[in-house]
C-alpha cells in the first residue's frame, strides 16, 4: 500500500511540474524548435531582457500585484481582526458574505466590475478603465484570500495577551501593534503571498477591467498567441517560475521560524539546550 501511494505521488507531481520543466527546457533550446533540443544557449533570455515592450508588461505587473497585495493585506487583516470581534451571532453570515468572491468563477465577477466601472465612468463622466480600475478588481479578489489566511492566526492566538497589554498601559492601538500583530503575522505573510501570486497570473478579470494600451503579463502574452508566442517568452515564464518558488519557500521558512519562536515547547526545548551548552562549558573549564 505504501508503495502505490509513493507511486501515485510521484505521479502526481509529474503531472503537475512536467509542462514547467519543458517549458525551462526549451527556454535554453538557441534555435527555437519545440520538437528538437540542438543548441543550449542563452539567446532568448537575452532577447528578453532587450524586449521592450516585455519589459513594460513585467513593469506593470510587479507594480499591479505589489500595490495591490500590500493594499489587501491591510485591508483584509483589518476586517480579519473586526470579525473576530464581531458577536458570535453575525460573524458567520459575514465570513460567508466574505467567501463568496472566492467561490464566484473569475468570468462572473470580471463582468461584473466592468459593469460597475462603465456605469460610474457614466455618472462621474470619466474614463470607464484604466489602471487604478484593475488596481480595485484586484484587491477586491484579493481581499478573501487575506482574511481566510488571518483568521486562523486570531483564534490560536491567546485571548488574554489584548487585555494584559491594556492593563499595563497599553492603548487599543499600541496592543494591536505590539501584541496581536507580532502573534498574526505570519498569516499575514502568507495572505500577503497568496494576494501576490494570485494577482501576478490573474488574465480573465485584467483583460475586462484593464483600459487601452495597458498590458500585464499574462495578457501581453494572450495577445501574442494571436500570432506566434515567441520562445522569449518561455524565458519569462521560467524567470517567474523561480523567483515564485524562491518566495514560496522563503514565506515557509519564515513561518515555521515565527511559530517555532511563539511555541512554548520549542522554546522549553531551547532552553534546556541552552543551559545544557552552558553545564558543559562549565565542567570544560573545571
């Protein structure tokens, strides 16, 4: 049995990261054939880094998802941490209200927003898309992602802590600050994350809510496959591939960090070692 589970695992991962690493594959293939390998080369990730208007594209990306993951993460921490306080009575009808964009398929609510959008640029007399419009529409998605990440973080965290602040002189604000962010952070890391990644590959809801003449990533690259997706372009899937996966595995380490630093037990274990250090460099020096 253990072995047909390895095997499926393994089969599993296969499926999902084979497509990934042909696609790094053939970022490396100089002559550009999908069908043969014949020249490793770093040709096209030169040509990447002289493509303009890819360069533009990746500019307004990073800009886009880091504007708006830092701006759902405090939003979304916010209404994660009202929640909680809410009584016990309303805080599972708006925790559904909340989960809702979540579940909505992406189609519904890019129509949505550009329905919105052209009925406010209608009445306010302005531009019905542009930038700061996908700005919103990705906040907006991001929001959930946030406060499902946080949540969990509020309830482990000791109810007593606020109030012992408080008692010793702590305003709300200085006991949010000093006591309860420090003990939610790394949710808040990991919403962080999740908002940035799901804004960095988001197409369906950019391409409705973007204006003319703005592109991201992944709709430069759906206006190319009009054509012909130049092999450049698996350069700068691979490159954001990586630079994902470093992040992932940084979010990781820092997390596992910050609980181990917040668990008792870790940290009576630590003790214990340290004072164990401390017994042996004392009988060293008798």
């Amino acid at each position: 049995m253990k072995t047909l589970s390895r095997v499926y695992t393994c089969l599993i991962i296969l499926l999902l990261y084979a497509p990934i690493l042909v696609m790094i594959a053939l970022s490396f293939n100089g002559t550009g054939s999908i069908s043969q390998m014949d020249n490793i080369s770093l040709k096209w990730y030169k040509e990447l880094f002289s493509n303009s208007k890819v360069g533009e594209a990746l500019r307004n990306t990073l800009i886009l998802a880091v504007t708006s993951s830092l701006i759902a993460t405090v939003l979304g921490t916010a209404a994660a941490v009202g929640i909680s306080r809410m009584h016990k009575a309303w805080r599972s009808p708006v925790l559904t209200v909340t989960n809702i964009p979540m579940m909505n398929p992406d189609i519904v609510t890019a129509v949505s927003m550009l329905m919105f959008f052209v009925f406010v640029s209608s009445v306010l007399g302005t531009a019905s898309r542009s930038f700061y419009t996908v700005l919103i529409a990705h906040v907006t998605f991001n929001l959930p992602y946030v406060v499902l990440s946080v949540m969990p973080k509020i309830r482990q965290m000791d109810k007593n802590l606020p109030e012992a602040a408080r008692d010793l002189g702590c305003t709300p604000l200085q006991s949010f600050f000093l006591v309860e962010l420090p003990a939610i952070l790394p949710g808040v890391l990991s919403g962080m994350l999740m908002a940035f990644t799901l804004s960095l590959d988001d197409f369906i809801i950019t391409q409705f809510t973007k204006g003319e003449g703005f592109y991201t990533l992944p709709t430069y690259i759906y206006a190319m496959t009009k054509k012909r997706v130049t092999p450049d372009v698996y350069a700068l899937s691979s490159l954001i591939f990586v630079v994902i996966l470093i992040l992932m595995l940084a979010s990781n380490i820092i997390q596992a960090r910050m609980e181990a630093k917040n668990d008792p037990l870790a940290q009576k274990k630590k003790s214990r070692q340290n004072r164990k250090k401390v017994m042996q460099k004392e009988e060293g020096r008798a």
